[in-house]
C-alpha cells in the first residue's frame, strides 16, 4: 500500500548561526512523527510559485511552528508584542493553506500553524498572553518541552474529542501568542484553564484541526492518536 505524501512546512533564517546563508529549519520529530503513523513527509521551501503543483502531488499538509511571529497588519493590528516577523514563510504558509482548504485535503496545524489557519481565515491573534491576558499559566513552560505542563478543556461535539474521547488532557506548551477572535469558519475545540485557545477546527472543511500545543513529541496517548487520524483520514 502506497504511504501517503505529507507537506511540511519549514521554518527559516536569512542567516546566523548554522550558516551566514539563508537557510530552513525543522525538527526532527516533526518528521518522525508522520513516518511512525504511515505518512511520508515531504518538507517545503517557501516558493509561492510551487504551490499549485505540491497541490497536486501532496495528500495532506502539516503547517508548523517554529520561532516568528505573524506580522500584526495582517490582522489589522499594530504590533504591541509580535517578535521575528517572517513575512515570506507566512505569506508562503496562507497561500498552500487556503490551496489545501479548497482542495479538500487535510490540514494540521501546529503551534503557529494554528495561528496561521486563524489569520488565514480572517482571525486576529493575542500578540503577547502576559502582557494582554492574567493567567496562571506559563504558556512558555520552563520544564522541557516533552513534558507535559498543563491541562486543556476538550468540547463536546468536536473533532478533536472525537479522535481523543476525552474532555480533559495534558498538553506541553511553547508559545507566547494565542488565537484572539476567531476566523470565519472555525470553531473553538479546546481551551486552557484560563480560557486560552487552545485547539480550533474548520466546520466545513472534512479534517482541518489547529492545535497550540506540540503533539509532534508523541508525549502522550492523545497526541499519538491525533497524527494516526490526521494520517488515516487521507
């Protein structure tokens, strides 16, 4: 049986550190992750002119995160905290996003990538949890990052509760950024202790699911059944 080809999106640098040339960047669980539950993943380089043919090649799409911001403006916003703006990835990441949305293939975002598929919809982000929101939670935890570092409050009716068949799980947590208002077409499909979102889905879409947290890491049952639906639904 033919293994299904997952897109992968990259994060990027113009320079500094592993070169003084542009380069991309990626985990590698991000990577093992697809292959452990079937997938064959295939990263992405941001070439807007490549999208219609990865299209069509491509059975599904992983948008992931990494460290940059979205440029506020996109959402009609003056940056009151957004950091490493990257407007070629983001411009790139909208565009095979709303390719997939059209198509009808799956999409997960991650992190950004949830992020991403909010302000793709027409959404607006939190620029910065601690300056904006008074929460408990460190969403920048301080423990490692395969660990877990707080819960998450799944609805009823969802996608999301369907593929975990649980309304409470533990989730790892990197970011300093959240979805705000919520795009056209999406739902709330979790959220934190201290109301943060935390997981969105498209209505109209058969599997496009955002989650702010990294299930890449395989640190849980969940996070395990989440990629073996993303990849089963191809």
């Amino acid at each position: 049986m033919k293994k299904p080809l997952i897109g992968i999106t990259l994060d990027s640098q113009k320079k500094g550190n592993y070169s003084k040339f542009p380069w991309y960047a990626l985990r590698q669980n991000y990577l093992d992750s697809i292959f452990e539950f079937g997938g064959i993943p295939f990263p992405l380089f941001h070439n807007i002119n490549s999208i219609n043919e990865l299209s069509n090649k491509i059975d599904a799409i992983v948008i992931t995160g990494g460290d940059f911001d979205i440029d506020p403006s996109l959402y009609g916003k003056k940056n009151i905290g957004s950091r490493k703006i990257k407007n070629s990835r983001t411009q790139f990441e909208i565009k095979i996003f709303k390719k997939f949305l059209k198509n009808q293939k799956p999409i997960l975002g991650i992190c950004g990538g949830q992020q991403l598929i909010n302000i793709a919809c027409g959404g607006t982000l939190i620029q910065d949890i601690k300056k904006e929101k008074k929460s408990k939670i460190n969403h920048e935890q301080k423990n490692p990052r395969n660990q877990t570092s707080h819960s998450i409050i799944i609805k009823k009716n969802t996608k999301l509760i369907k593929i975990t068949k649980k309304n409470k799980i533990q989730v790892n947590s990197a970011h300093h950024q959240s979805v705000d208002k919520l795009g056209k077409n999406l739902i709330t499909s979790a959220v934190g202790e201290d109301s943060i979102v935390e997981a969105i889905e498209h209505t109209y879409h058969p599997w496009c699911l955002g989650v702010q947290w990294h299930p890449e890491f395989l640190i849980t049952t969940y996070d395990k059944l989440l990629f073996k639906n993303f990849i089963n639904s191809i």
